[in-house]
C-alpha cells in the first residue's frame, strides 16, 4: 500500500479527464446561512471532492445525517451550493441560472427516496410521466403520448397504466414510475438518492435489476445514496463513505470492502452482520452520537469517535478506557459552552439549588468512577474540570488539548495556528483515497491500530 | 432511441389517438346535432329571458370597466393635490401601465408565441415570456388611451350603448315561456264570480303555481340536458373511456347529502336567478316604486276599483293585529303564497330578490376572498422566507381588527362619502368587497398548513428538477391539494357571509331599503313571532339556515367527489360492511 500524500485536486485531473462526467470541487452546502437568528449555518456538505466517470455507478454510503441526499440534491441544483464548483461536462453547473439552468436540467435528473411523496396523487401517471416532456416542450403532444407508453412498457408497467392513478399501485410500481419519470427526457446522469430503501426487500431486488438494466441500455451514470451497505455493494462501481459532510474514503468497491482504509469505514462495514459465525474480527462499536452538524468538531471529523485516535506519544500506554473518558469530558465541555445558561439557572446556581447543568465533578465521577487514572493524568483532569467548573470552558479546552490533543484533533506539531486538518491519501494503485491522519508516514496503520486496541 | 422502443410504440398505435374534438364530432355529427339542437330549442324557450340576462352581464361588466378604468385617474388626482399636476399626470401613467400589466401576466400564457416571434428578436425562454407580457401590456394601454384621449373613445361608446340598447330591446320583446305576460296572474274577481286578467280566467293563485312550477320544470331540464350533453361527449368523442372525472361524478351520485345540499342550492339559484318569474307581483310595482303603480281590484261594495301599491300595502301588512298568512290573498286580490311581510309587502317576491341579493353577495365575497387565499398561500408556501412574513403580517393585521367591527365601520365610510361602489343593490357590493377583504385572512390561514405541507412533497422537487416553471408547479402539483380545502371553507362562509349580511341588515346597517334582503324580514317579524303573523320572520329565517346547511353539505360533497383516496376507504368499508 503505498502512502505517498496525494492532494486530489492535482494528482487524478490529468488522467480522468477524457472520461470524466462529473467532477466536484471543494463543494460545500451550508443551511442557514446569513439568518437573522444565528451565524453559524449547518455545515451539511463541507467540501467534498469527487469525480464521476461516464457510464459507472458511484455509491454514496453514510449514516443518517451524514449529508449525503444534499449532496445528492446539490449535484442536481435542487439546493444551492454556498461553495465550490460541480464541472458537468467541463460547465460549472451552480453558476448556471434561468434558460442555461433549465436546458441543463435534461442531462441530470433525481429518483427519489420516498414513491408515496415522489408521484403526485392528483395526477394520472400519464400526465406525471408526460410532464418533463410538456415542459420541455418535446415534440408533438402524440409524440409525447407514444413516449409515456413506451416508457411504461420500458420499466415494467403496461400501457394501459396512464389513465390510472398512483394510489392504485403498489411501492414498488409506483418507483417504477418514478423512473419511468426519471427517464423521460434522456438524462445522462441520475441521481438515485436511496430508491429502494422504503421497498420490501423482495421488490428492492426487482428495482436494482431495473436500474442496472437501464444503465445498461441507455448508458447512463448513475450517483446510488444508501444506508444498505450489501446493495451499494451489489450495484456500485465504485464507493464514497461520507460522514458530517466529509467525504472519508473513496474508491472502487471490492476494494474499499474488503480492504478498508479509513477508521470509519472499518467501523462503518464492521456493523455488517456476517453470516460466518468463526469471523475473526469483532464488531467496532463507536462511542457517543455524531457531532451536530451546526458545531463539527475541529481537525478531523471523526476525531469525537475514532477508535483509532493518535495520541500523544507520553500517554501512548494509557488504558483505553481512561482515554474513552477524556474524550467524554471533551465533548461534555464542548457542549456546554455551546449551551446558552439562562438567568435562571444562573440565579439558582447562586444559591447553591440544582441547575440542569450537572456539577462538573458529578461528570468527572461519571467517567472516571472506578477507573485507576495515573497521578500526572489526574492533575491536569482535576485542572481541567476547575477551570470548567468556574464557567471558563474555553481555557479548559485548551489545557485538555494541550496535554492530550493530537493531530487529530487540529492541534499542530507546533501546537498552534490553524486547526490542521486531515489530507486525502492515495491508499491503492486503483486511485483509492482516505482522508485519515494514519495513512501519514509517521503513524502506524488503521488496522494494526485496530488490532491493538481492541 | 433504442429499436426496442420503436417496436413498442408501433404495437400501441391508435389511428385516432391525436385527433382534435372537431374532427371527432365531423365524424360522427349525429349525437352531437342532436344535442345541440335540444339546447338550442330550450334557450329559444326563453329567449326573452337569455337577452335580459346577457344585459345584466354587460351591465356588470360595464360597472366593473368603469370602476377599474376610474382608478388610474383617481390615483393621479390625489398625487396631483400634494405634489403637483405633472407627477399627478406620471402617477395616472403609471398606475395605468401596472393594471395593464397585473391584466396580461395570467392571459399572456395562452396567447400564442407568434405573438412574440414577429418582432424577431433572439430571446431566452425568460425574455421571450416577459417580451410577450411586454406587448400584451403596450396593446392594452394604448387600446385604453385610445378609448379615453381620443375621439375613438366616443365611437367605442357609442357603439357600446348601440350594443346594450338592441340587447335590451331584444330582451323586452322576445318572448319567453315563464313570462309575466304569457302567463298572468295579476286580476282582480269579477263581481258575477271568475276572474278577469288572469291566465285562461284561472284564479291568480293557479296561475302563479302554473307559472312557477313551469319555471322549475325548466331549470330541471336545462341541468338533465347539460348532463346528458356529458354523457353524450363521454360515449360518442371522448379518447378515453374512463377518466378520473367519471370517479368524481360518480363519487358524487351516491352521496346523498351532498345530492340534498345541491337541491337545496339549485332550488335557492333558480329562485335568485327567476325572481321576477316566481314572484306573484312585480318587485318594481310592489317594492320599488309601489306609489307609481296602480291596479285594479274588486271592493267590498262589489266593484272594480284601482288603487295603488302604496295603499293596497298598508291595508295588507302582517303585524300582529292583521295577518295576511301563507297560501292566502289579500283584501286586494292579490295572491300571497307566503304572506306578507310586516310593511304589507309580498313575501314570496321579497325572498325571490332577497335571494338574488345574498347570492351575490356571497359569491362575489367568497369568489375573491378565496381567489386572494388562494394566490398568497400558494406564493407564500413555495417561497418562503419573506413573502410569507410579509403574508402573515397583513393577515394578522387585519385579523387584529373584530371582522364584524372593521365591516361596520369601512361600509359606513364609504355610504357616507356615498362613493360609486355603495350604489350597486344600494351598499350590497360594497358590503361584498368588504367581506372579501376581511374574509381572506381566515381563509389563507386555513389553507395555509395544507398549503406548507403540499410544498414540501418530494413531487414539488421532482418538478423543480425537470425545470417545471413556478408558475406552473404552483398551479398543477400545489393548488389541486388546496382546492378541497378552500372548497369546504369557502362554501362554510358563504353560508357565514349570507347570515353576517342578514345580520348587519337585521341591525340597519347592511343593505339599505329597498333593496330585498332576507336579514330585513327577520328584523321586521321578529317582535310577531309569538302572534298570528308569525310566518313573518320563521319563513325567511327557515330559508337562511337551510341554504347555509345545504351550501356546507355541497362542499363536503364536492371535497369528497375530488379527492381519489376517499374511493378507497369507501371500498374497504363497503367491502367489510358485504363480508359482516
């Protein structure tokens, strides 16, 4: 595995242009922005990088929140992009508005989640189906006519299907028709944003052939959002695993299963359930909730929770389950000095009456209880929580990055500047990327890590 | 595209599948001259009536022409008072230029794209739209400078009064089968027995039952013909052979409270629409001008003599001490199907024109009320942000002030001022502009959640994805799902309108006599209730709660009839009810 540092925007352009589709820069969707009440947007998609190629199937994994359906609606211009650039064809579609936009919208069309939400209930399928063509101004009204009823037949649906209406049709009919939709104006590029998932399995089966099928006879380019690992295994070409809006590995699929790179993917396909029951591995559990999207946390996205954190080199030995606490406490006073204490509290704090803050020690004895924490390391926690105790979160912060932070958490080799974050490396000979500190010469390997800790 | 698809299409093939509804019928005239015929000879039937009613339509639209033309020049006025006669003359300008604009921005999508082409400039689908509004808008303001600078403008109303003066001719003189004067029933006894002046020398109330009885038989007719035109358009030129409005048709068949609700709405149209057929006397004789019409009757010394409407009243009114009740005549021959009223007035045709006021008045309220609803929810739904702050800011506003406060005090400013909009049914359109203006905010807010909802429905998104203008997302993917909510809304308050217009009546505020108004009868009876004359102020107000339970049981009907989910659970009930 080589581990030379590739920047993504330099090293794959030369090559992948000629068969290049999409290519995503730095793009970021932020929700929120400039509003009256708050100045810090929810960052859903925080500069991602990728590239699609002409005729491939590129999967989007990740866990709820994680931002991959924006940037699925992002591609599609259903959502504005606050950043960054999507080169379609070599045109930098978020620039495009009025007539460009609405000629541009043929090549890129979107099958959506939900079939109940997707078909309008007051409309016969023939109108649905029939109205990209009527706002394209396609032809001839026959024409358009003869093209619903061969899209019909062309998804698995008879003709006669067009004076009927969605409530009339199973899920899994009605997601046929949402293609059928989907495929009306002869897009290049779809955006398949989880079509199965609100599908019996034994439909979802039928859906994905469709949709390969399809692929297959109109040459089309497909982006597959899914939470189902298995299916985006069955159907992709090639895989992106994002969470809190970053992408974290990206590259072909078989290789991205079988030889993970990244932490979070090794935690991500970890929560598979192997039907072998002699599997060597155990399951990786991650500790806590994914940060609030509003407040990612500094340096690495996966910092709050990675099983395979860098740690300083003096506390290397320290027990797992110390370190499991002093991420708890950092997050605990990450998150208090977000919340906001109202007069209230402070009046009730002030008399010595109960707050909805817990005491910090009440904290400390929550994480630390029953744990054998070493004098040097209780020093600086017992500093910390003083210091957080007194309302001084910020400073508490610093001595606890100070004496525990690492790459991971942003804090530099020179211990300050601006928060460092993680760099793509090149992980295979295919092209594969992860966005991980521990791919760097200096640190050891994810899964001998791994294989350490566990 | 791929031969496979070919090949299906060549299996689909219909011969007929994009032939115009012309064609169809040239091809297959029979059915379609048959029905044309019948609808032909049964508004030949009514000929006379057909002009009268196409008088009154240019009539309404004559007012409203004049209303909307006056405003541009009433705007100048008052900018020219403050800052001077040139801006005054800018203000006019541009006033006129917006209306003209605000006209062309819903018509300009069906005026075809030649329209823009022949200017021959190379134009985006954005500008082509707005180079179209452009021009509709330059060819409506200089039709209207012409009509209004120039001498075209006395031709064009010379020609307009030519117009309404034939159609008006016309309506007096054709004849028509309900007529006053085909079949009469004012005369007086003869003192051998009979009557004289009667239809074929029956007695008045025969004649009156004749008449109105032929007047319903009518209306009934018309509806079977209309309805047998759809059947016949459904069997005979119709591509398809079903569509989704056959459902709603028949959904609507076999719902029978909806089918009472429609009764109840087409007897209380016809009565509105038929009023001077289904009243025993003339309103204008009886109500209007009571003093300038004499007839003749037979007095107690056994004599013909004449007398006026003014004196024959007072002889005749019901207010206690003397009752004229239901099914009765009075001392002056005249026939009162339901009594007088407590001015001696007849009560049939005081409800028949009454009738005719609240319908008006209801729709006209309800109509734009619910259009203004409707406009701001959609913009405000698919927009967000700011235009629906600003929507919610001018509802609450107006809500902020008590409806029936607000409807008090705008309608006694303008009768005060005595401007043009309090003449028409003497305060009875302003009172239904008013309405519209504090009724809307009630009904945007009801459609309002609806309306938040649709927009967020995945298919809005699919429409913005295939570049489905606003416009048009708006109109098709939005308004259907709002439409039975402003359906069921708008026919609760039209039932709301008609009894809050009865009411400012009842208090003397709403419409003036003597115009008829329902609201005025009961204010008239209400101290006779417990008295002989009780009818005076039960049988009007009978009426009102039963055309307000009948309008609210026709738009729950109408919800249902549209709404293709209702079918299933009907199904499943009938379904479960046939397995028990």
């Amino acid at each position: 595995m080589s581990q030379n540092a590739a920047s993504t925007t330099t090293g794959d352009e030369a090559t992948t242009a000629s068969d290049t589709m999409v290519k995503v820069r730095d793009l970021k969707t932020y929700y929120d922005t400039g509003g009256l009440l708050s100045d810090r947007p929810v960052k859903a998609v925080d500069g991602v990088s990728f590239d699609i190629k002409r005729g491939e199937t590129l999967g989007l994994v990740g866990e709820s929140g994680c931002g991959k359906t924006t940037l699925g609606r992002t591609l599609i211009q259903l959502e504005e992009a606050t950043d960054g650039e999507v080169l379609f064809d070599g045109t930098d579609i978020t620039e495009l508005r009025g007539d460009q936009l609405y000629e541009w919208r043929r090549n890129a069309q979107m099958v959506f989640q939900d079939p109940d939400s997707s078909l309008n209930d007051r409309m016969t399928i023939g109108e649905i189906i029939r109205e990209p063509l009527d706002v394209h101004d396609w032809k001839t009204p026959a024409d358009r006519r003869k093209r619903v009823k061969s899209l019909l037949d062309e998804v698995g649906l008879s003709p006669e299907h067009y004076y009927r209406y969605p409530h009339q049709f199973s899920g899994g009919q009605r997601q046929r028709i949402g293609i059928a939709r989907t495929l009306a104006l002869n897009p290049e590029f779809i955006v398949l944003d989880e079509p199965v998932s609100a599908l019996d399995v034994s439909v979802q089966a039928e859906i994905i052939n469709l949709l390969e099928e399809l692929q297959d006879e109109f040459d089309l380019t497909y982006l597959f959002i899914a939470h189902d690992l298995s299916v985006v295994r069955h159907i992709c070409d090639r895989v992106a695993v994002m969470y809190l809006g970053n992408i974290m590995e990206i590259g072909p699929t078989e290789e991205l299963f079988t030889d993970p790179a990244n932490p979070y993917t090794h935690a991500l396909l970890s929560a598979i359930p192997k039907p072998d029951p002699t599997a060597s591995r155990d399951r990786i559990t991650l500790h806590g909730t994914p940060p609030n999207p509003r407040y990612p946390p500094t340096g690495c996205p996966f910092s709050t929770r990675c099983p395979v954190r860098i740690r300083p080199d003096e506390y290397e030995g320290l027990d797992d389950e110390i370190w499991t606490g002093i991420n708890g406490l950092r997050e605990i006073i990450r998150e208090r000095m977000r919340a906001d204490r109202s007069i209230r509290e402070r009046v009730r704090e002030r008399f010595g009456l109960e707050t909805r803050f817990a005491t910090i020690d009440e904290t400390y004895d929550e994480l630390f209880g029953g744990l054998a924490v070493p004098d040097d390391v209780e020093r600086v926690l017992s500093e910390v929580t003083d210091a957080a105790g007194a309302h001084e979160e910020r400073e508490a912060l610093d001595r606890l990055n100070a004496e525990f932070g690492s790459v991971c958490d942003g804090v530099g080799p020179d211990g300050d500047g601006d928060p460092v974050e993680p760099e793509y490396y090149e992980v295979s000979d295919s092209g594969r990327l992860s966005y991980c500190h521990r791919h760097a010469d200096e640190h050891r390997e994810t899964a001998a890590v791994l294989d350490d800790r566990s | 595209m791929s031969t496979r698809q070919r090949d299906s299409t060549d299996g689909l093939e219909e011969p007929d599948d994009d032939k115009l509804l012309r064609d169809r019928v040239r091809e297959n005239p029979r059915p379609a001259m048959v029905w044309l015929a019948g609808l032909a000879f049964l508004l030949l039937l009514e000929i006379g009536r057909v002009f009268a009613g196409v008088g009154q339509a240019f009539g309404i639209v004559g007012f409203t022409v004049e209303l909307l033309a006056g405003i541009p020049t009433s705007v100048g006025d008052n900018v020219a008072g403050t800052l001077g006669s040139a801006a005054g003359f800018v203000a006019t300008a541009i006033t006129a230029v917006l209306m003209a604009f605000a006209v062309t921005v819903p018509v300009s999508a069906s005026v075809p794209d030649a329209a823009v082409d022949i200017l021959g400039l190379d134009l985006s689908r954005r500008g082509h739209r707005w180079a179209k509004r452009a021009e509709l808008t330059f060819v409506v303001v200089a039709a209207a400078g012409l009509v209004a600078y120039t001498p075209v403008g006395g031709a064009f109303s010379a020609l307009i009064g030519a117009i309404t003066g034939g159609v008006d001719a016309l309506a007096s003189s054709l004849p028509s089968i309900t007529s006053r004067e085909l079949i009469p029933n004012a005369g007086h006894r003869l003192p051998e027995g009979g009557w004289e002046g009667t239809f074929l020398g029956l007695s008045p109330a025969a004649a009156w039952a004749i008449r109105t009885g032929l007047v319903f038989a009518y209306a009934t007719t018309v509806l079977v013909w209309l309805w047998r035109g759809f059947d016949v358009y459904r069997t005979h030129y119709r591509l398809a052979d079903w569509t989704p409005r056959d459902d709603t048709v028949r959904r609507f068949r076999n719902n029978y409270w909806g089918l009472f609700g429609f009764a109840i709405v087409f007897l209380f149209v016809v009565m509105a629409l038929w009023a001077p057929a289904v009243s025993p006397v003339e309103a204008q004789h009886n109500i209007y001008e009571p003093n300038s019409h004499e007839f003749q009757y037979l007095d107690e010394n056994g004599e013909v003599t004449s007398t006026t409407h003014v004196f024959a009243n007072l002889d005749s009114r019901s207010d206690g001490q003397n009752t004229i009740g239901p099914m009765s005549y009075d001392d002056y021959n005249r026939w009162a199907p339901l009594g007088t009223t407590n001015r001696g007035q007849d009560m049939m045709t005081h409800l028949s024109y009454g009738a005719r006021t609240s319908l008006v008045i209801g729709i006209t309220a309800i109509g734009l009320g619910a259009l203004i609803a409707v406009v701001l929810s959609l913009l405000s739904s698919y927009y967000k942000g700011i235009t629906d702050i600003v929507t919610v800011m001018a509802s609450d506003t107006i809500q902020a002030v008590p409806a029936l406060l607000l409807i008090m005090l705008v309608s006694v400013v303008f009768q005060e001022a005595n401007h043009p909009i309090a003449q028409p049914l003497d305060g009875g359109l302003l009172l239904a502009l008013i309405f519209a203006f504090a009724y809307w905010p009630g009904m945007w807010r009801s459609i309002r959640g609806p309306s938040l909802q649709v927009s967020e429905q995945e298919w809005v998104d699919a429409a913005k994805s295939y570049g489905q203008t606003p416009l048009q997302t708006m109109r098709k993917h939005m308004a259907p799902y709002i439409a039975g909510y402003i359906l069921i809304y708008g026919s609760l308050l039209i039932g709301g309108v008609i009894i809050s217009t009865a009411a400012l009546t009842f208090l003397g505020l709403g419409i003036n006599p003597p115009t008829p108004e329902w609201g005025r009868l009961i204010d008239g009876g209400q101290s006779y209730v417990s008295t002989s004359s009780w009818h005076v102020a039960t049988i009007p107000g009978i009426a009102i709660v039963l055309v307000v339970v009948a309008f609210n049981a026709l738009g729950d009907a109408i919800r249902d009839a549209i709404d293709p989910e209702a079918d299933v659970d009907e199904s499943e009930a009938a379904a479960t009810g046939g397995g028990a």
